[in-house]
C-alpha cells in the first residue's frame, strides 16, 4: 500500500493554450506515478478523448487500451491502439468554466515489464451530459518512464485551454 506521495512537477497551461501536456527527467526513485489533471479543450464539441505516451515513442501498436463509458443514460465501450486512451476533456461547446477530471495511474513505471496505466475521468456538460470513463492500457515496452505527453487525440483540431493543471507525483510503498 502506498503511503507516501511525492510532487514531481505541475504545470498550468498559459494563455493561448497547449498543443501538448509534457513531464520530462521523471526520476526513476518512486514506485508509482500518479497524474492527477483539470482541463478543457478548445475542440469545438462538448468533448473529446485525450492521448497518452511515453518517452517519445511513435503513436502505434505497442500503445493499447480498452475502456468503459456511461453517460447517465447509456454505456459503451471500446477499444484500440495508437496512444493510450486516457478519458476526455470538456470542449469549448461544454458548460462555460466547467473542467473534466482525470486521473491517471502508472504502477511499477521504472521496472523491467511492460507498463501498464489505469486511468479514471470525468467531463461534465451541465446543459446535456456528463461521460464517466474507466480505462485501462498497456505500453508494450520494458523501458522505464522517463517522460509523460498527454494531447488531444490525433487529428482533432484543437489545444488544450488556459487554466487547464496537471500534477505528476510519485509514490513510494516504503
């Protein structure tokens, strides 16, 4: 059981937005990684699905995820590969000043295995909807995890907004 979280590094998106969410020089010292994210996008839609990958790697088959969805009055699933599907962030057409929440864990992230991620998020839009997501992925690489990038999914036009934060902390189990 974890019983000690360590900041690593937060960062708050500036004016005009971010292509991208970066953490890079993660220390290989932790356990875990916990990536805990407030954000909104200025996708033109009340929603749209976050990316994840790791240490540069190229977008493809070694990225895999499945994940479950409901939205208070349907549920759905799927999966895929490419970067790791890690929820959604409310879009510019979502309720004004309303940020999804995500949470992201990346257990055993220095280790000799293949890495797996476990994410949970919420993007509400008061008028219509609210989406809440389960997710898990898999990094086929033993590498350890020495940087994070979350985007908006590939193709959609759009960054991610001002005020968007996302804190990266490490945990110990001893």
């Amino acid at each position: 059981m974890p019983n000690t979280f360590t900041l690593i590094s937060s960062t708050t998106v500036g004016s005009g937005g971010a292509s991208t969410i970066d953490f890079t020089n993660i220390p290989q010292t932790y356990t875990d990684l916990v990536l805990k994210v407030s954000a909104r996008s200025s996708y033109s839609n009340p929603w749209v699905s976050i990316g994840l990958k790791f240490n540069g790697a190229a977008a493809g088959a070694s990225f895999t995820w499945r994940e479950i969805d409901g939205s208070g009055t349907a549920a759905a699933s799927g999966s895929g590969n490419g970067d790791i599907y890690a929820g959604d962030f409310v879009g510019s057409t979502a309720t004004a000043n309303t940020f999804s929440n995500v949470d992201i864990y990346i257990p055993n992230y220095a280790g000799s295995n293949n890495k797996s991620v476990s994410t949970d998020s919420v993007t509400e839009n008061n008028a219509t909807a609210a989406v809440a997501m389960l997710g898990a992925g898999l990094w086929a690489n033993t590498a350890a995890i020495t940087s994070i990038s979350m985007r908006l999914y590939s193709g959609v036009a759009g960054t991610i907004s001002q005020y968007s934060t996302a804190y990266l902390y490490g945990i110990k189990n001893s």
